[in-house]
C-alpha cells in the first residue's frame, strides 16, 4: 500500500441553515463547485491532474440529487474525463469521501483524487429522501430512533449531566470564536457569498440563558438546541496525491494519512460509535491516545465528544481546539471534509504531529482517520 497525502484542503464558512442563512441562496451543486475551484486553485494544480471526485452527500435528493459530485465536477470546468460519484454514509459521508479517494490512490489505482462533501439543508430538506413509517419500524429489528432520543439514552448511561452539556457547548462557541478573531480560520476557509466567516458562532455565549432551554426529546431530559449542532449550509474538500505525484508537481505534502477505520455500533444508542472507532484507528495506527496531539470528534450533540472522552481519556485541551458543529454547525454531507481541512491546519499552526478525527453516524456506525503533519 502506497502513502498518500494531503496536499491542499479547504472548505467553505459554513452558513445557517435557515432562509435567511447566509448562503441559502446558492444552490447546492454551485456550493460544491466553488470549493472544488477553491481548492485547485490553492493547490496550484491543473484540473485534468485530478482521476476522481468521490463527494458525500446525505439528503440526495431533489436539487443534491442526480450525482452532486458529477455536476459539482463539471460546473466547476473540471474535464469531462474527471469522473466522480456520489456516496452517502449519513454525517461520515464527508469523511468516507475523503477514505475511499485515499484508497484508490494507496491501492495504486490512481495518483490524485479529491474527497469533499456538501449539504444545503435548508434548500433540502434533512429526511426528505425517505420515510420511516410505522409500519416498516414496527418489522424491524431494532428500534430506529431519533438520534435526539439516541443522545438522550448515551447521556444517562455514561451519567453526563446537563450542566456538563451547556458548558462544553458554550466553550465549544467560545473557542469558535478565538480562532476567528485570532485568524487562525483564514487558512482554511475561502470568503464566499459575501461570508468571510461561519456565521453560527456565537463570541459571547450567554451560559445563563443556554440553561434556561428546555429538553427537545424528553421533558426531563437534557438535550437542548444549545447543546446539539446546528443545522447548516456548507462544502469541504481535500486534495490526495501519492508521493509521487506530488513530487512531480511539486506540490507540499501536509499531511499523511496513517489509518482509516469505519465501525458499526449499536443502533439504537447509535452515536457511541467514535469510541471502537478510535480504537480502532489508533490500534491500525500502533499510536495511544496520549500521542494524538489534536482530536476533531464531531460535535452531533455535545454529549457525544463527552461519551466519547470519558472512555478514550484523552488530554481535553487537544480536543475541537478551535470549538466544533455546536458553535460552526454542521452540515452533514459536508462536515467530514470541514473537520479535516480544521485539522490539517490546527496541525500546522500548533506544531503537533498526529491528528485524529471521528464522526458518529446514523443508526450506529462511525468512520476515524488519523493524519501525520509532514515536516
């Protein structure tokens, strides 16, 4: 298997998923197609290096259906002998975009490919490609639950409180915050629609007021809309090269990619799915928890990073250093692709060397990859 690295990454500012968000107006497909431009143009490559175009999508249906990833690809002006594909792993469907592009490239099959993902949720509707009835779930299985419920479940297991939620959610908007106002988002992230910056984080979170919310799912629950990621319009995308082809190019390596894990979890808990993950991942990786000098677990809702840190034990100050999906948002599709373009940079701009990231997925599943800076 050939190394493959991470050569540009680069995302959008991620927009509030409401009608008057800042790129509602844009339509889905225009939205991915100028992360691709964005992201070639950084790179300084030619498009027709580009062999594939692997984007992951969630809601593939109505303006995202008919292969976002193909028409993305050539409204973008990519040749028409760019292929590219559409694929959807529920939220890792960005970061599975990003492991499927890598591994054609370390099977050999080709030598620079791109893995991205977008989402416009509030063009298209999240669930509006299908629906659970009654009487499918009543044949099935296992309970399909909302994940809302999921996360209820996961907090009273593992004993996460809500004072616990709020507060890791009004840090996760206050680091937000520190990494705008310090322009350590600059690097990854490309002005769009008259957007400089994502438009969900809040500066001064109002701590006080998040604990006056009342629970969404359960009346004597703790999941809020405060504590749980927010719906949102935005693109990711990363540019792969094997060590060759960015040799001849001349291209930077910023990252390698050391291991990529995907994992099934239980159903109906659903998003504890990021533990076996990292395990996994540091396992295939031979690391420890203590080795990873910056972690990006997707905030879904922020009892997850908080399951998710009372098995793994890591050091807190290297987790969503610069806040995560309560405070940017999250949209789905493309959240994968926007946390590995945070973490390539984090990386750099901290000097750390390994990376880590993982995304808990609909109906208990969860992907993981871990990068190494290149010096």
């Amino acid at each position: 298997m050939r190394d493959v690295f991470i050569v540009e990454a680069v995302r959008t500012p991620i927009g509030r998923g409401k009608e008057d968000g800042a790129l509602h107006n844009v339509h889905p497909v225009d939205l991915l197609a100028s992360t691709l431009n964005a992201l070639v143009e950084r790179a300084g490559v030619e498009k027709r290096h580009v062999e594939d175009v692997v984007a992951g999508c969630v809601t593939a249906h109505g303006e995202q259906g008919t292969c976002i990833g193909r028409l993305a690809g050539l409204k973008a002006r990519f040749p028409q002998e760019v292929p590219a594909l559409q694929l959807n792993r529920f939220c890792g469907s960005g970061q599975q975009a990003i492991h499927f592009a890598a591994q054609a490239i370390a099977a050999g099959d080709m030598e620079m490919t791109i893995g991205c993902g977008v989402e416009s949720m509030s063009r298209v509707a999240m669930g509006s490609d299908g629906a659970l009835t009654d009487e499918f779930r009543k044949d099935f299985p296992c309970q399909l639950l909302h994940q809302g419920i999921s996360a209820e479940l996961i907090a009273e297991k593992w004993g996460i409180t809500r004072d616990e939620m709020d507060e890791f959610a009004a840090q996760s908007h206050c680091r937000a915050a520190a990494a705008e106002r310090n322009g350590w988002t600059r690097s990854e992230v490309f002005s769009f629609n008259g957007l400089e910056k994502d438009e969900g984080v809040r500066p001064n979170p109002d701590l006080s007021r998040m604990k006056s919310l009342k629970p969404v799912f359960r009346p004597d629950g703790v999941v809020t809309a405060a504590n749980s990621s927010q719906i949102s319009d935005g693109a990711g995308a990363v540019l792969l090269a094997s060590g060759r082809k960015a040799g001849e190019l001349g291209l930077r390596k910023r990252a390698r990619i050391v291991a990529r894990a995907v994992v099934g979890s239980d159903p109906e808990l659903m998003l504890t799915g990021p533990i076996p993950a990292t395990q996994k991942a540091l396992a295939m990786a031979g690391l420890k928890a203590d080795e990873i000098d910056a972690f990006e677990i997707n905030e879904a809702f922020a009892c997850v990073p908080l399951v998710w840190a009372r098995e793994i034990q890591p050091n807190m100050d290297r987790l969503n250093i610069q806040g995560g999906a309560i405070a940017h948002g999250h949209p789905l599709g493309g959240t994968g692709a926007v946390l590995m373009t945070k973490l390539v940079n984090i990386l750099e701009r901290t000097g750390g060397r390994y990376g880590l990231q993982s995304m808990c997925i609909g109906f208990g599943m969860a992907t993981a990859t871990i990068i190494e800076r290149v010096n």
